[in-house]
C-alpha cells in the first residue's frame, strides 16, 4: 500500500501532467478510499490548480518589461486627468 507522503508525491505530478501506469493509479484510489486526509489533500490540489488556471486566463496583458499594459480608455482617463489638474490653481496654505 501506498503511503500518505507517496500519495502527495503522485498527486503532485499528476498535477504537472505525468502519467502513472494502470496498477499505480488503482492503489492510488485504494489508498483514497481507506484515507480521508488524503482524499482532501487531493481535491484540494485540483481545486487549486483549477483556480490558478482561471486566474491566468483572466489576467491583464503585461508588456515586455513584465509590467501590466493599461487599455485606451485608462489611458485617455489619465490624460484627462492630468490636464484637469494642469489648469487648476494649486492650494498654498
């Protein structure tokens, strides 16, 4: 039988994509069913990995130095902005 910290290992790689032969696999699900711990450690890996894939699906473009871009409307925001306060009088007190 499997341990718990073999278990964590498989479950790691399988995350990254390896592939187990057929009798692994299958103590695997053995070990599950007799460990609720590691069942849980297991979901909790998928829905780990299932939030970090939607989070980088939904993550702005960022520029070649790595830096997040901004869209044409924030851009003409900005602008707008800094002209406003270009012809506003500053406060000297």
């Amino acid at each position: 039988m499997l341990s718990c910290k073999e278990v964590c290992y498989i479950v790691s790689e399988m995350q990254d994509g390896k592939s187990f032969p057929l009798g692994r696999r299958v103590m695997l699900r053995i070990h599950y069913s007799m460990c609720k711990g590691c069942r849980q450690m297991a979901r909790q890996m998928e829905l780990l990995s299932a939030t970090a894939h939607q989070f980088g699906k939904s993550r702005k473009p960022v520029s070649s130095a790595g830096q997040p871009t901004l869209s044409a409307e924030a851009i003409a925001r900005i602008g707008k902005r800094l002209v406003e306060n270009e012809n506003s009088p500053l406060d000297d007190d």
